[in-house]
C-alpha cells in the first residue's frame, strides 16, 4: 500500500479527534499477533507531536483503523508486518502575513513560525501560537 494512503488516513482520523493545539508530525503503527497467529496491527496508534510529545490514540473504526488492516493484509503477503510510520504534513498557509519574535516585521509565514513561539498580534496581522493559522 502506498504511504500517501496511510497519510490520508492519517489526516482524516485526526481531523475527527478532539484537538490539543499543538501540531502531529507523525503516526506509529505497530504490528500485534493473536493467539491465532495472525498479525495485525492494534486498535491504537502512538501520535507523535511536533514538540516530541506523544499520546496514545484509539483508532477502532476510523478510516486508519481500515487502511492499516488493509496494509497488514498487503504486508503479510509480502512476509511479514512491520511497524509503520506515517508521516503527517504541515498544512499550507502560503499567503498567510505575521509577525513572530523569531523573524523581524510582517513576513510570509514559514514553517518556523507555524511552531508556537512567543509571537505578538502587531495590527491586521494575526498572532501566531499554535501550528495552524490563528483564524483556521
């Protein structure tokens, strides 16, 4: 199975949890055996955030949940089912003005600035403080 599934997956599962603030850079599937022998991968993932902090997330039922069975079921084929990392991307904000302490004046916001930082709310522009844009 292609990544790009995963990552969509990935996406659509997290858009449906309660949001924390604070952006995932990643998703960790690993694989769990039965007693019957058969290898899959569990009913919960562990979700890496940009600052390195993790927590643990129940996936049963949810477009992951589908996709690393059918990822499992591809692997298993293949010989065997690893641990899986699925990268999750940034979303975009290409035209988005801030300003932030880390870059002087209003700029293009960079992925630098989507981290939370101390940032100020300077006139039009928005205050940046978490990893999406301050109006999403």
């Amino acid at each position: 199975m292609d990544i790009s599934t995963l990552t969509s997956a990935a996406v659509e599962t997290l858009q449906e949890r309660e949001s924390t603030g604070r952006a995932v850079t990643s998703i960790t599937a690993e694989p769990v055996t039965d007693e019957s022998g058969w290898t899959s991968y569990g009913p919960t993932v562990l979700v890496t955030h940009h600052d390195g902090k993790t927590q643990n997330l129940t996936i049963r039922d949810t477009a992951l949940s589908a996709a690393l069975e059918k990822h499992a079921n591809d692997e298993a084929e293949l010989g065997s089912v690893l641990t899986v990392v699925i990268p999750v991307p940034l979303p975009n904000a290409p035209n988005n003005r801030v300003r932030c302490e880390e870059h002087p004046g209003v700029h293009i916001e960079t992925v630098a600035c989507r981290w939370p930082h101390n940032v100020t709310a300077d006139g039009d522009e928005p205050q940046v403080g978490h990893p999406y844009r301050v109006t999403d």
